[in-house]
C-alpha cells in the first residue's frame, strides 16, 4: 500500500493520504448501516457495485464512513476524470451558486450556457461550423441526437450494433444490445430500431476493419434500406459492451457510406468523450468526423450535463422549441464543465491519459503473457480492459470475472465489470491518480487473478 498526500490542488479541499488502507472488511460497520437504510428506502432495481458510504474522494482514492480508502479505478463510471473534487470545478460551482442556481435557458437564458457550446463546438472533431445543445445524462442527449437526425432526414429507421450500450430510457433501451439487466420486462421499445454487426477483432475470426465493415453495411442494404435510414449511432469505443476496439477502418468506411447515402453518422462519445482515451474524443483516433456527437459523463466534473454538438445544417433543422428542457444546460452544470475542461486543458489530462494508459497496457499484457486465462487487453488511454476467457476453448468466462472483481473490491480496489457476456474487467481510472497508487492497484487485481 501507498502513502502519499494529494496537494490540495488535485483534490479541492484538505489533502487525502493518497493510499489504500483498509480498516475495516469492506463492508464495515458504518457502510452497512447505510446499505441497511439503503434497502429500505432506494428501489432495489437500484444497484450498487460496492456496499461502502463515501464520505470524501479526491485524487486516486474514495474514502468511506468507516475509515477506509480504496484506490479508485471507476472514475465513477467515467465521470470524474479530473478527480472528485477539482479545484477549478469547485471555484467556479461555488461563484455561479452565489449568483443563481436556475433560470432555465429556454425562458431567460444565460452567457455559461452559450459557453459551453462555444467550447464543444471548438473541441469536437472536424472545422465545419457547428451548434451544440445541452441536455442532462448521456441518455436523454442520444434519444435527441436520434430525434435531430429524424427530422433533418425525414427518414425514420436508426441502427445500432451489436454489444452496444446508449442508455436506459425507452428509445435508448432499444438501442442497446444487453438484455439483462437494461432491456428484460422493459419493453415494448421504439419501432424502427435495427441493429449491425460490430467489428470485435478478439471475436471476428480475423476480418479486417474494411471486411467488418462491408459486413455491416450489406446487413444495412439489406434489411433496412439507405433510403429508409435517418442515422447509424455507434460508440468509437464501446463502453458496456466490453471496451471493444474496433479494427482500424471500419469506422471510417462507415462514416463513408453514411455521407454518400444522406445518414447521419452519430457518435456517441458519452464514456469515451474528454480525453478518456488520450484525445478529447476517441473519433479522433480513427480521423473520423461525426455528423452529431453525443457527450456527457467527463463533461462536467460529475454534475449532471450532456450535450450533442454536430453539423450547423443538421442542429439546425429542428424547429424553435423543439429542443431542450427545463434543466438542460443548468448554470452550475455549464459553470462546473467550463472549468473541467479549463483542467483537462491546463493540467495536462489529455497526456495524462496516454501516460496511464501505458502503464495499464505494459502491466496487463504483462499479466496476460502469464496467465492464458486473459484472452486479451484492449483499449486506449485511460479506457483499457481484459477479456477473460477459457484458454482451452475461449468461451467467456464470467465467473472468473466476478472472483476476481469481488477479491478487488475486498481488498480496497475500485474496479468494473462489463462486456455482454459479462467476462470483461475494465479500469478507467481518474486522470488525477499517481502511477503508484495505479500499479498498487493493478496488483490487486493480479492477486485476485491468481487467487481464483
């Protein structure tokens, strides 16, 4: 374990040990008292990945009510990239709530909104003239990507992929691939809804990314038609479904089909957006440039706001009134994400990133060399993930999966698990955590490995 204070400037506040100590077994006594009111309380289709109650997190750690503190390899799920607390973050929240919490843009709008769309308009991929339009969760800012490319095309159907993940509302449950536990006893979902094979090099028997792509794009003429298609939404990443990497290609030739045949090519860059992947967003990697892009998670420090930026053409189109809502774009949001991405900027997040990367990359294909149990390590930045399998047959193998993710977890180690088959342990670590508290981590999950 580490020991190693956080300057007061990673965390915002007064400076947490930098280690993992546990002192207490996770749970400890406090932390149950909580998930005891928790059950009580919280609807049980509320979930929780780790039974603690946090009471302060900042720099590579979340601290809970019971002493301990655990290395964070979550970020929330992505969320808290320049750390749970940042500076900057908390300055300008505390500046904007001493001036007003709401007015709601679309009565009486306000300069930080406008803001913010200057800057994703400014960041996003491509030197067109663009707009951006601000929503809350990743969720809501999809289905208005869907609804903006629909009304600019005319067109109704959308396609999705295979293993991907969009969201939880009713047309995004439709968009995603996983039946449990997103889609089972949801339903119906919204018509019109198709969906494309991915290109998952660890699975695809060897297809390159222009065969992947052919692939998918015969399954589009076929089944749905061009001229029947408003957008092909698809995560340059894919996030839930495993981290997947596509085969270099496959995306560019999507993007263009999609503009020689009027669909609007939507990404969505909600887990891999804000220098995540070592770019302020992972179209990058590939020199694709989107029609629409769809962010949220790392936009704003942890407060709620998300956002489609795209082509001016295509914003555009939709009629006065046709987007928004009542908190879209709330002034401590838009406040909070203006100083996000003043650090990204002025900290060196994006080359932090690659830098973590790196060492996730060197140390679990390390592990990998080792252990035939890991059939792969992929990703970019600080977004990487393994695969385990079983080495005889490759099968997935979602227990292993779960032993090693819960000795983790015992052992005051934040880490996720994903992929559709469930086999799949991801790390997206804050881009404020140290090298040290990184690889203490990543021991961890080597021991949990070798444990199983």
């Amino acid at each position: 374990m580490t020991l190693v204070d956080t300057p007061a400037t990673m965390t915002g506040g007064p400076a947490l040990a930098q280690e993992r100590r546990l002192v207490t077994a996770i749970p400890g006594p406090r932390s149950q008292e909580l998930m005891a009111r928790k059950a009580a309380a919280v609807a049980s289709g509320v979930g929780h990945t780790l039974p603690i109650s946090v009471v302060a997190a900042g720099g590579g750690v979340i601290v809970d009510a019971d002493g301990n503190s655990l290395i964070d390899l979550g970020s929330g799920i992505a969320v808290t990239g320049v750390g749970n607390s940042a500076p900057r973050v908390v300055d300008a929240v505390t500046a904007q709530l001493n001036s007003f919490t709401h007015t709601c843009f679309t009565v009486s709008p306000y300069e930080g909104y406008v803001a913010v769309a200057e800057k994703l308009n400014e960041l996003t991929p491509g030197d067109h003239v663009k707009r951006s339009a601000l929503f809350n969760s990743g969720a809501e800012a999809v289905e208005n990507a869907v609804k903006i490319a629909r009304h600019f095309t005319k067109k109704q159907a959308v396609v999705a992929f295979d293993h991907a993940y969009h969201g939880r509302t009713n047309l995004t449950m439709g968009l995603t691939a996983k039946n449990i536990p997103y889609k089972s006893g949801f339903g119906p979902f919204a018509s019109e809804v198709y969906r494309a094979p991915l290109s998952y090099p660890f699975r695809d028997g060897g297809l390159s990314g222009a065969e992947a792509a052919a692939r998918a794009i015969s399954v589009i003429e076929k089944q749905i038609g061009a001229e029947n298609l408003a957008a092909i939404i698809i995560e340059p990443i894919q996030g839930e479904g495993g981290f997947i990497v596509p085969a270099q290609g496959f995306l560019p030739a999507l993007v263009e089909w999609a503009a020689a045949n009027n669909v609007v090519f939507i990404a969505d860059e909600v887990q891999t957006g804000f220098a995540r992947t070592g770019a302020w967003f992972a179209s990058e990697h590939e020199g694709i440039v989107p029609d629409l892009v769809v962010a949220a998670k790392g936009i704003a420090g942890g407060l709620p706001l998300s956002a489609v930026t795209g082509r001016a053409d295509i914003m555009d189109s939709a009629m006065a009134g046709g987007l928004g809502g009542t908190y879209g774009g709330n002034p401590l949001a838009c406040a909070a994400a203006l100083a996000t991405i003043e650090t990204y900027e002025e900290d060196g997040l994006i080359e932090r990133a690659r830098e973590i990367g790196a060492v996730l990359i060197g140390r679990l294909n390390a592990l990998r060399t080792a252990d035939p149990r890991i059939g792969d390590v992929r990703g970019r930045g600080a977004m990487v993930a393994i695969e385990l399998v079983d080495p005889a047959t490759g099968a997935p193998d979602a227990a292993l999966t779960n032993a090693v993710a819960k000795y983790a977890h015992a052992n005051g180690v934040v880490v996720l698990t994903c992929g559709t088959y469930g086999n799949v342990i991801r790390f997206l670590p804050p881009l404020t955590i140290s090298d040290e508290l990184l690889i203490d981590g990543l021991s961890v999950v080597a021991e949990g490995l070798k444990n199983a």
